[in-house]
C-alpha cells in the first residue's frame, strides 16, 4: 500500500526512525534503577533453597546487627497487616512472604532493607532460616495423581493439586469424526518451561508519603492502570486508596509478559515503604528474575487429528495440562483460564474439534504469563503446526500439499471456527505460495533428495500459522471485572503540534512513534509534532495496557477514532472560517478546502489555532478528545513461515541454513518496525526451539536459573532472517490494522521443528521435543545409526 | 549478585605484588583480567579479603619469539593474541583458542596467564598448552621457576602456583616447518564452556608421517587432559583417515567428564572422539600448506 501522506507528515506506511530510539541509543533511557530519590533505601529478599519445606524459625539477629540494615520483613510482619497473602489475575492466591511454609525454591522468605544495596545483600546473607524439608511434587502428572502430597494445605478442603478443568467443542462429534476416518495421527508433546528473559529485570521505587499519604510507585509494569486498582483493592484495607496511588511506569527494557503481574517483591516494598515512610527501591538480579519470576509455557499436550485418505482434516483433539507451579497466577482473560488456546484448529477448515485441559500445582514458581503470545497461542500453534506434518508423514504427502488442501480459502471469510472463533480475514494460500517461490521450495525438495543418497541431513519446514491477538471485546474479555478496551486521549495545541496519551505501555515495541503516524495519518500534523505519552496513571487515560500484541488492535484504533473526533470538530471550524457548509469541504491529509475552490482551504495548524483564538460562537473552545475503544472483534494475523536445516552427523548440532517469514498483519503502519518485530520475533521464537529450558530435578533444585545454563541466542546464533509481506487488511479495525509483535514467536518454533523431524523423516523420525539441543539429536542420530 | 565486602589493592610494580600476597597468606586472590574471579565473588561462590590488582604493573603484557621460544606475558589479553599477526600466521592453534574464549567482550579483558592460574579445566588455553607443550613462569619472593605445563594442573581448581607466586610468561617452543595445530570446540552457544573441544598441534615428517604431535582435551576430567596414548599411536604414522579415526577414539577413551546440562558422559566422551577427528585433520592440512 503506498502511503496517503507525505513524507513531511509521515503517516501509516512511513518507514519513520523511531522517535525514541536517540535516548536508547545514547544509554539515555529513564529506567526504574535510574530513579533515585532523597533518602531512598533499599530492599534485597531472602529466598528459599527448598522446593517445599516448612519455615520453623526466621533468625534475623544478625542481620539487624549490621550497621546500615533497618529491617527484616517476614510473613509475620506483613500477617500484621494481612498483607502475606494476595489474589492472583485468575482468582487463585499466592504469598507475598510465607507464614508458614514455601512452596518452591528461590520463594522470597523475608526481605532486608538497608540504607545501602550493598548492605541489604550483606543482610541478606546473615539472616537464618530454619527449615524442615517436606515432600517435593515436580511433575504435574504425579500431582494429579491419588495419593501425592497436597500442595495448597492453606485452601481448606482442597484434597488433591487439581486446580481446573475445562474444554471446548463438541465432544461427541469429535469421537465420531474420529471413528470414521480414514486415518488418525496422535502426537504426544511439551513445551518446556522458558522464560522471558527480558534484558531489565523487574523492580520498582515505592515512595509512600506520610504528611500527603500518596503512594507513588516507578513500577517495571506493562499494565499501570490496572495494577494502580489491583493496589488500590488489596491494600484498601491498609489506608491505600485509588486517588492517592499513582503507578509510574517509566522507560522499559522490554515485557514480554513477564511484566505483567504483580510480583511478592512490589507488594513488600510497598508495605516497607508505607510503614516506614521512604522511599524503597527493589530491583531483582538477573537470577532473581529467572528463577523466582512467572515462567511462560510449561504444557503438556497430545493432539489427535483425523482425517480422509485424500488428506483432507475432519475432525482435531487435544488433551492438555497445564504446569501452574504452586499458584495459578497467569495473566490470562478472566473466562479463560486456558487463554486462546482454542485458535489451535489454526488455519485449516477443520469441521470438528474438541479440546480439554486440566492444570495442576507443583512446587515451581507461578505462572504462567504469555510469553510473547497472546495467551497459551504458541502452544495451540505448535500442537496443530506439528499434528499437521505427523498426518502428512503417515500419509506420505508433502507437508505444503496438505496445508493447501485444507486451508480455510479466502472466500471463507468471516470464518467461524469449529471452536467459535470468528476469523476477521485471512488469505492463507497466497501466503504459503509466495514463501514457496521465495524459498525455492522444489529446488530445495531436490537438494534434500541429492543429500540424502550422499548420507547427509537436510530438512525443510513449513509452518502456517493463524494467530488470534487484540484482547478484546468487551463482551467475553474482562481482568479482573475490567472490561478489556484501551483508550487514546489527544490534545491539539494551538500552534497545531499534539500531546497524546494513551492507556498502554510501550516496553520496546515503538509506540511514540506508531501512534504518532496514526494520529498524522488521520489528521495531517507531521507526526514529528506529536508528542506521545504512556504509563503514569496521574495523566495518562485508563487502558488494561501492552501485552498480547493489543496495542494497534485497541489503543491504536482509539487513537484514530479519537483523531476522526477531533477532525470532525476541524472541519465545523473549516466550514465557520471559509463561510461554507460543511458539506461543502473535502478532506485531504493536512487541509480542509471547498469543493471545487481548493484555493480556498484551512490547514489543520490554521484550524488548531482558531480553536482557541476564533472558534464559532457556541463552540467549545480547544481541540481534543478520548475514546475508550471496544474492539468488536479479535484480529487474526497469520503468515507462513519455511526453515531450512542441516545437521552435523557428528555432533548433532541444527544449524538454520535459512529461515523465510512471510507475514500478514493487515495494513501496516510503519514497515521498518514491523519488520524489527518479525525479526525480534523470530528470534525469540528460534530460543526455544533449540535452546532455552527452565527445568527442575526431582527435589524441585532449579537448572536453568541463570545465563549459564539459561542458553538466550546471540547474534551468533541467530541466522540471516528473510522476510516479506502479504495485506489483507482487518475488516473491522478502523485503520486496517492487526497485531504483529507476537507473529513470529508463534510461528518460528514448530517451523525449526518441523525442519529438524523432516531432516530425518526417512530414519522414521515422527518428532522431536523442544529444545532441540545438540545433545538430544545426536541421541537420535546414534538409535538411528547415523551418527558420525 | 552483589560480592561481600574485600579490601582492594592495586601494586604498581611486581615486587610490591609479591610483597601483598605475603602479607596476606590465606586471604588474597591475584586479580588479572577478573573473568573468572569477579563472577565467583559476585555470586558469593568464593571469597577474597584482598585482591591484588596486577592491572597496572608495567611489562606484563607481550607476544613475541626469541631465542627459539614465543614468549607471552602472563597479563596479555586474549583479544591481544586473537588479533596478533604473529599468532594469526604461526600459531594457528592459539589463534583458534583465543577466538572462541567467552566473547569479544571478555576477551578484551581476560589474560592468557589467568586462564591457566585459574586451574578450570573448562577453560580453553590449558588443552591448548598441553597440545603445545608450553612452560610456564612463576614468579616468587625467591625469583622465578619455570614449570612444565604436564606438572602445573594438579586437580579442580588447583595448579603448581604457591600462593606467593604470580604466573609471569608462558614459553612455547617455536614449531618447526610443516607443523599445523586446531582447536575445535563445541559450545552450546558463544560464550558457554566448552561440551567437548579438542586442541592438536602437530609436525609432519618430510614423508608425511607424523612426527610429532600433542593432544589436548578441553573438559574432559577433574583437569585438562593430554591424549598420550593417541600422541604414541599417531607418531610416526602416515594420518589415513582410518588412522585418525583410532586415533580419536584413543584420545577419547581417557576422557573422564562429569554429566550437566551440556551433555551426558557418554555424549562429552563421543564429542571427544568427534573433535579429536576434526581438529587432527585440520591441523594436518595446515601443516601440509605452511
């Protein structure tokens, strides 16, 4: 699409350098562990090297004894005030500092503050805990199972670590679907526990006032406004009060969902700071962060297709169940506790489905939050996106072959899914067959087939995901009771520059410069005059924030609604200014001018200015407005995505030979960003194919706690990532537009997979669980007898 | 991640280094480029009342040939010998250590000297100065000693160095023409220790055989190992592939490793054999070249 507005005013289709990058570039971010204010003191937590054991005794002596520590919180201090105990997104508990006994290793026990981060370590160190060990539950399917210890002794009446159960579909047409096929394919499989890793770990200032009581907290959060309320409603009963709380979340060093819920460590720095009246600062250290924070993931899954001989799919099940360590405290939508994994009947016309998940307690840390995904849609995709190639092995078709034989077809658009998805638009055919031509599919079917007669392993894989993001529509999505909408405030000023504020917050996705082009778009003001403002609850307008690539879908449309407002009431003074009806006037980016006379003609820099020098009499003064948006649907992005492996016989190591995305997120409003998110995307999407995995041995010790083991790709790792484009725009979002930023996690993973199975599909090979490490594959290269 | 409370020292001259770590006998760490000590102090995995600084003693840091010998100073970056033409042209194996030690940024502080002092059989230069039969200098209140790299590495963590000595210069002997060495290490991402690397250095007879070769191997046991046995079997042999090949898997089967996350014993023991495989036919083809 070649862009409506000129460079100098930059809207949707600019590649614009983004707005905010002179800061980063220049290491003059603003984040939280840049805030230091006068008399700040400092928090550093206890944490437990049990997985599960009770608490017999906390020793705090020592510690108070050394010059500069001012105090240990336990449990019983915060049980003072019945704050040892807090609610989680999804209506479960967990504890802010056990009373009575943690529930995994690296749980916060106590927290020591002191007048310097160095002292607070030392305190730290000296305080003692007295422990006694009790039984460990690692593995959800031991916790299910009769007879394991019962983890939540706190919930009276709970007799078993069964935390959910629900499903979706239609189970007895399933059952018969399945019965009647021609074929059926079953495939077992996990996606590990990983985690966000984002480069900030998390932390905050609390600066609690008590001459005004005002709490102000500079909080790593990606949701400001619903966290002030989530304070507001826990701590009510201590004297906190909605007016008086203002959440600051200043410059983040990226989400990913990790930054989303409301972590032990916030809550005790809020407490220690309302009690003693300065201002706390906590940040985690970078084990803090990967063994104590939510995980993301961690499903175990068996998808079940059935199909004809032909290949045509009719009917899909999957079984999951769902790791939740010891409390269920995802960031899902209230009614789903699941999320959207329901998307997994993906982008195939697949007429019957049915799935069903369970979750479980076990003696980890809780979670789980969407890592980069719209909430459990890289677990759908990987289930459907592996199912789907296992269906073409037993059916000795190519994998592309069967993805066009049942791809939902473009005409088929509303599609209202098997499991009541109503898909906004898509055309996954064009998608598939471009990446195909890019790639050199058949010639690279014909390099496989020269390299497999010499012995070596070349594979290649597709993966043509639909994904389901934009959360959502107020009807079925609510947190917390809060409806799920976001908003946009725009102020014009009279010199025609703008202020806007908005209710998300950006933690590296662009969003001063995005909406800056959207509101250009709409309006005409180079978006170089728009100044774009997110994340302190005093000014910004309420909005549930960023996360589940919902920014464009709700808070982006705000803003062109809100614009579309504020154009409305331009052109009133357009039509009282140039003595023309409104009728009368048309609308170019930038001016308004009478039909048929364009010499005469406003600007919108000359109309910002006569509404509030010469504005029409019964008019009010100034040029603004909010929407709170609802969107009436979620978008639905998809792409298809082809991977190129070879794997070295001698030590089992995948390497990415190529790697082609082709994506398709509606209209698009600044390319080059889009693009840095694909590639951002891929990469995160590479991490856990081939490397990252939290894992736990059987007394709960955490492996996988820090970047040794915590194997985060690096540039070295990373292959060359081609990417392209195909637009189908959103039908119902006001500018077009779908959410991107979680694209190519989604995508990329079972892409490498099925590359690396199809790589040694002839060895009989079916799958290969993430992460794909040198060390599993050569497993398989040995059993197989083609080891080097 | 925030390291406990130690005095910090830093000497201008050797002497005045020594003095310290006499002064403090049971209590100091050498601190050279820091890559390996400042993590274990932060993570409170060790401890250290004082660390003595070598960072600003004059004439610590070179790479140079003389009398039949290449000389490195002990504080010498490895980005140093990465980067030096010398190293580059001659020593290939160095070269291909130093390149895949941690990453750039490490490298341009870690020193060759405190990769050996360090006694980490994980580290790469040690399989490196076995394969090359280096010495190394330690000086002491008494003046220095020159140590065979076969007798410096006595167990985890533990060398030949006395606690009063710093490790001054590394001495390997200048190959002859018609060597070629190659460090071949698997990592399972830049800056991880190695899962398995192997080090050859080598020299061809004037009818092709080997003449003489070392062998190292890099995490393979409680210390750096040499593959002596595969040294004997190899030398005086015309390097077949089949000859390679059981050269390897001698090499391979005194390799003792302990299970992790990198891999189970089995596998770091086969990676060994697979390294050893690759790294001798590189370093034969560049001894036939050069």
């Amino acid at each position: 699409m070649e862009p409506r507005t000129s460079a100098a005013i930059c809207g949707m289709g600019h590649s614009m350098k983004r707005k905010e990058d002179p800061r980063f570039i220049r290491g003059q971010g603003h984040y939280v562990d840049d805030i230091k204010l006068p008399g700040m003191l400092h928090m550093d937590i206890v944490r437990s090297p049990y997985a599960h054991a009770k608490i017999l005794a906390i020793h705090t002596e020592k510690a108070l004894a050394i010059p500069g520590v001012l105090a240990v919180i336990t449990g019983e201090t915060l049980k003072g005030f019945n704050l040892h105990w807090m609610p989680t997104l999804m209506s479960d508990t967990q504890m802010v500092l056990p009373v009575e006994k943690v529930m995994y290793q690296a749980q916060e026990v106590a927290a020591v503050i002191a007048t310097d981060r160095y002292i607070a370590a030392d305190g730290v160190e000296a305080v003692e805990v007295e422990y006694e060990p009790l039984p460990v539950v690692v593995d959800p399917k031991k916790a299910l199972e009769p007879g394991a210890p019962v983890l939540r002794t706190d919930k009276a009446g709970k007799t078993d670590n069964h935390i959910w159960h629900w499903e979706t579909g239609d189970r007895a047409a399933t059952e018969r679907a399945f019965a009647e096929a021609d074929v059926t394919v079953k495939q077992d499989m996990y996606i590990p526990r990983i985690h966000v890793a984002s480069i900030e770990t998390c932390g905050c200032v609390a600066d609690f006032n008590k001459t005004d009581t005002h709490l102000t907290v500079y909080m790593t959060t990606q949701a400001p406004h619903a966290i002030r309320t989530v304070f507001a409603l826990v701590a009510g009963h201590v004297g906190l009060s909605e007016e008086k709380i203002r959440v600051i979340s200043p410059d983040l060093g990226g989400g990913f969902g990790g930054k989303v819920p409301v972590y032990p460590g916030y809550v005790i720095a809020v407490a220690a700071s309302v009690v003693i009246g300065k201002p706390i600062k906590w940040v985690e250290d970078r084990m803090e962060n990967l063994q104590a924070d939510s995980f993301a993931r961690d499903y175990h899954m068996t998808a079940e297709l059935a199909a004809k001989k032909d290949g045509t799919m009719t009917a899909l099940r999957i079984k999951t169940l769902a790791d939740h360590g010891y409390a269920d405290a995802a960031a899902n939508p209230s009614k789903f506790p699941a999320g959207l994994f329901s998307i997994c009947t993906g982008s195939y016309d697949i007429k019957t489905a049915f799935t069903e998940m369970d979750a479980a307690y076990t003696n980890k840390p809780p979670g789980g939050v969407a890592y980069r995904c719209s909430f459990r849609v890289t677990e759908a995709v990987h289930a459907i996106e592996r199912v789907t190639d296992v269906l073409a092995a037993e059916l000795k078709m190519d994998p592309a072959e069967l993805r066009f034989k049942n791809f939902i077809q473009a005409d088929k658009f509303p599609y209202k899914s098997a499991l009541g998805w109503e898909y906004d638009s898509g055309n996954y055919k064009a998608a598939l067959e471009k990446a195909m031509e890019r790639i050199g599919y058949a010639e690279l079917r014909r390099e496989q087939a020269e390299k497999r007669a010499k012995g070596e392993l070349m594979g290649i894989g597709i993966c043509s995901f639909t994904e389901i993001v934009g959360a959502g529509p107020s009807k079925d999505f609510d947190i917390l009771g809060i409806k799920m909408f976001d908003s946009a405030e725009i102020r014009i000023h009279p010199t025609g520059k703008a202020i806007a504020r908005f209710g998300t917050k950006s933690q590296g996705q662009g969003h001063e410069t995005t909406y800056a082009q959207i509101v250009a778009e709409e309006l005409g003001i180079p978006a170089a005059h728009i100044q774009v403002e997110e994340g302190d609850t005093d000014t910004a307008p309420y909005g549930l924030g960023t996360y589940a690539s919902r920014s464009t879908p709700t808070a982006g449309a705000a803003a062109a609604v809100a614009a579309r407002k504020i154009r409305d009431k331009a052109k009133k003074i357009a039509a009282y200014l140039l003595e023309v009806s409104e009728d009368d006037l048309e609308w170019e980016p930038g001016k308004f001018s009478v039909k048929g006379a364009p010499q005469k003609s406003k600007t919108i820099q000359e109309l910002a200015f006569a509404a509030y020098t010469n504005h029409p009499p019964g008019m009010e003064a100034g040029l603004e407005a909010v929407d709170y948006y609802d969107p009436p649907n979620l978008t639905f992005p998809f792409g298809s995505y082809i991977c190129v492996v070879d794997i070295d016989r001698g030590t089992g190591e995948v390497k990415v030979r190529r790697f082609l995305a082709i994506d398709d997120c509606g209209n698009i409003i600044n390319p080059m960003i889009v693009d840095g998110q694909i590639h951002g995307g891929l990469s995160m999407g590479l991490a856990p194919a081939l490397f990252e995995e939290i894992s736990y041995d059987e007394s709960g010790n955490i492996s996988g706690g820090s970047f040794m083991d915590y194997l985060v790709p690096t540039a070295m790792e990373t292959p060359n990532w081609e990417t392209g484009k195909t637009v189908t725009p959103c039908p119902h979002h006001p500018l077009g537009a779908k959410g991107v930023g979680e694209s190519a996690t989604v995508g990329a993973p079972p892409a490498i997979v099925n590359a690396v199975v199809d790589a040694l599909s002839h060895l009989g090979v079916r799958h290969i669980e993430i992460p794909m490490t040198p060390e599993k594959v050569w497993n398989i290269l040995r059993e197989k007898g083609v080891a080097e | 991640m925030i390291p406990a409370t130690f005095d910090y020292h830093s000497p201008q001259t050797l002497e005045d280094a020594l003095a310290l770590l006499q002064g403090h006998p049971d209590d100091a760490k050498v601190l050279s480029g820091g890559q390996s000590l400042l993590p274990l102090l932060k993570l409170r995995l060790g401890a250290a009342g004082h660390l003595i600084d070598i960072g600003r003693i004059p004439g610590l840091e070179y790479v140079k040939e003389e009398g039949g010998v290449l000389k490195i100073g002990g504080r010498t970056r490895e980005s140093a010998l990465e980067h030096s033409d010398l190293i580059q042209t001659k020593y290939p194996l160095l070269a291909q250590t130093a390149a895949v030690i941690a990453d750039p940024l490490v490298r341009n502080l870690a020193t060759v000297g405190g990769n050996l002092a360090h006694g980490d059989p994980a580290n790469d230069h040690p399989a490196t100065m076995l394969a090359l039969r280096a010495e190394v200098v330690a000086t002491g209140p008494n003046g220095t000693r020159t140590i065979p790299i076969d007798q410096f590495f006595l167990g985890l963590f533990s060398t030949a160095l006395a606690p009063d000595e710093i490790l001054t210069e590394i001495r390997i002997p200048v190959p002859p023409a018609r060597s070629g060495g190659s460090y071949v290490k698997l990592e399972r991402k830049v800056g991880d220790f190695a899962t398995a690397a192997s080090a050859v250095q080598l020299t061809l007879g004037a009818g092709g055989e080997v003449a003489s070769v070392g062998i190292g191997l890099t995490n393979a046991g409680p210390t750096p190992l040499r593959a002596a046995d595969a040294e004997q079997y190899l030398t005086g042999k015309q390097p077949s592939a089949d000859v390679i090949a059981e050269a390897a898997r001698r090499a391979s089967a005194i390799a003792t490793p302990s299970a992790d996350r990198r891999g189970a014993i089995e596998y770091k023991r086969q990676m060994a054999r697979v390294l050893t495989g690759r790294a001798l036919k590189q370093a034969i083809e560049w001894a036939k070249e050069h």
